[in-house]
C-alpha cells in the first residue's frame, strides 16, 4: 500500500484503486497552493516510459454545489481545445488539460463517501508563477487568457452549466451587501458607513455590464472567472503560456468579467490585504501592458463593443470584489478566510480605493 501524504479523512487509497496509472505507483503527496480543492501529485513508474505524473483533485462540494456539472463544462470546453489545437498542428496534451478517465470510462470518481475526484495528465516542463515579477509575464499573461478567448469563439457559451450561480452577477453582489446592512449581524455597520456610501453612489454602475448583456449589445462568451497569472502554466525554459488551468469557474459570461479580475489583482502596486491604503495604487502602465497582451491574444474575435467594455470590467469586477469582502466582514467572516480581526475589512478597503484611482485614469 503506498502511502498517501497529507490525505487524513480521505478515500485516497480508494480513488488510485479506481483508475489505470499505467505503472506502478511510488508516491502520491500533496501538491501547490491551491485553497479551494484537495490536490496530490501521484507518480508511477512504467518499464517502457519511465516516470509518469498525474494530478489527483478531490473537488470542493461546498462551492461547486453539482459537481458533475463543473466536469461536463470542463470536459466540454477541453475538447473543444483539443480539435482546436490539433487542427494547428500543436500539443493537446501540453496546451490543455487532458481530462484522465477511470476504469469504467468515467471522467471522475465518486467515493464511498460521497465525495467527487478527477485526474489530469500532469503537464512537464512547465511553472506557475503566484506574483508578477516583470511587466513580460503580466503581458504574457494577458496574451494567454487572450488567445483562451480567442479559442473559444466559437463555443457555445448557452451551453455551459452555472457553476456558482450569479458569480459575476454585480447588482447582486449589490444586493446581497444592503441585506448584510439591514440584518447588520455582527453590529459593524457604524464603522463602515465611509465604505457603504462610496458603494451606494455607484449603485447604477453596478446594472452598466448586465444591462448591455440583457440589450444584446455584448455577446455571451465563455469565461474562465479566475483570471490569476498562477492560472496559467507557463514553458519552463521560453516563459510562454502554453495552458490554462482551474477550469472548474469556467461558465458563461461577459469578456469583461475576465479581463477586469485579471486587472483588479495583476495591476494593484500592494497585496490585495494590504492594511496601508497610502501603498495601494492602480498601475496603469500595468493595465496598458496588459490591455496590449489581451487585445493581441484575442485577434479579432471580440466585438469593438466589448473592447470599449474592458476599463468598465476593470471597474466594476474592483468594485463587485469589495463589496464581497464588505458582505462577508459584516456577516461574521464566514466565506473568506481571514488571519486578523478586520481582515476581510482591509481587503475591501483595497479594492474600492483601486476603484477611485482607476475612475480618475479612466475619466
């Protein structure tokens, strides 16, 4: 029996049972920096290939109600990329990830417990970086989610599952910070109501994105709503993208929902928690870096109307993403994890004072 490192309270010697490695197994340990899912590596060692890895992931049911749903998305929109990439004479099994079934076909498992797990091909020779070190990478990164887009294009979008439900959905996110107001559970709603009127004056703001969407003057596309650098793998010698991962938020929506999460996090000069305000700022010479990868890796398959769109998703995903830390710090921290008092407080504060500053360079 090989031992499982860091898998206390999980089926793991169940699920390797479930799957084919083509080899003898030497080790499965825990593996990245991943918060949501449960992730191992898991080496076998075949006579003829030598070493093979693999990516065992126990999915998050307390997030992805459906999990089922999330592997058909992701199996769908993998597919898809795969024709794509074959027919450019690339390498799926490099440029995508590679969905690994079980035994019996299947494209996940599900244990004696309940829970869901999915395997994927592990992909050599590549990195994930957590941080912009140099504006390349940002730009490379923006070029990747581009070109992801840009693949895309032709998928429909209709088609895909709703993962998390009104994820991106900004009049609610609205919403649902008025109802924290009135129930005001932990009583800290007089201290915050600086942070409540900045939100309040930009109540219709918040309809501008799904409005155009309802008047059809934005197309429905599929969206992969995680748009962090360490979302992509990158060639470990070039420093190219060459795949993006964590689909699990792939679902249908707005180009703008994409590119504006990848600059509220990528273009801030401070840590999304930063307590000191005076260190955080909206880099635009990082949004123009990044607008000019995007726009390349996109070709010509967005609309002029999204393009006009994109300081808007900027905005508003700054905006959305503060008013979620707001909710959850007046509610009792109980979605974001939080290592001091007023933690989810900071990061809110981080994002509405991003959104002042891109208001004024967007003017």
């Amino acid at each position: 029996m090989v031992k499982v490192l860091g898998a206390e309270g999980l089926c793991v010697e169940e699920v390797l049972q479930a799957y084919d490695w083509k080899g003898q197994i030497e080790k499965v340990c825990r593996y990245g920096a991943g918060h949501i899912n449960d992730t191992f590596e898991v080496t076998a060692q075949n006579p003829q290939e030598g070493s093979i890895d693999y990516i065992l992931q126990k999915i998050n049911k307390s997030i992805f109600k459906i999990p089922e749903q999330v592997m058909e998305n992701i199996v769908g929109v993998t597919d898809f990329l795969r024709k794509k990439i074959v027919e450019r004479g690339g390498d799926p099994e490099r440029e995508t990830l590679t969905v690994y079934k079980t035994k019996d076909g299947q494209n996940y498992y599900k244990d004696s417990q309940g829970e869901y797990w999915r395997v994927y091909l592990f992909i050599e020779d590549a990195i994930c970086l957590q941080s912009v070190e140099e504006p390349q990478q940002f730009f490379e990164s923006a070029r990747s989610f581009g070109s992801f887009m840009n693949q895309l294009g032709e998928y429909p979008a209709a088609a895909l599952h709703e993962t998390i439900p009104d994820f991106h959905n900004t009049p609610v996110r609205y919403e649902n910070l008025m109802r924290a107001v009135e129930k005001d559970a932990m009583g800290r709603v007089a201290s915050v109501e600086k942070e409540l009127e900045f939100i309040r004056q930009r109540k219709e703001d918040c309809f501008y994105l799904v409005r155009l969407l309802e008047q059809k003057e934005l197309p429905l596309r599929v969206t992969h709503n995680d748009t962090k650098l360490n979302n992509i793998m990158l060639d470990s010698k070039t420093q190219k993208g060459i795949c993006i991962i964590d689909l699990d938020t792939i679902m249908p929506g707005l180009a703008a929902y994409d590119f504006g999460d990848s600059i509220r996090f990528g273009a801030a000069t401070a840590a999304e928690d930063e307590p000191d305000l005076s260190k955080v700022h909206f880099d635009s010479s990082l949004y123009q870096t990044y607008l000019e990868g995007y726009l390349q890796g996109a070709g010509d398959v967005l609309t002029r109307q999204e393009i006009d769109s994109l300081p808007w998703g900027a905005r508003l995903m700054t905006l959305e993403c503060g008013m979620r830390f707001l909710t959850d710090y007046l509610e009792g921290d109980h979605y974001f994890k939080i290592s001091r008092p007023e933690h989810n407080l900071d990061r809110a504060r981080t994002q509405l004072k991003l959104v002042w500053e891109m208001e004024q360079y967007f003017k």
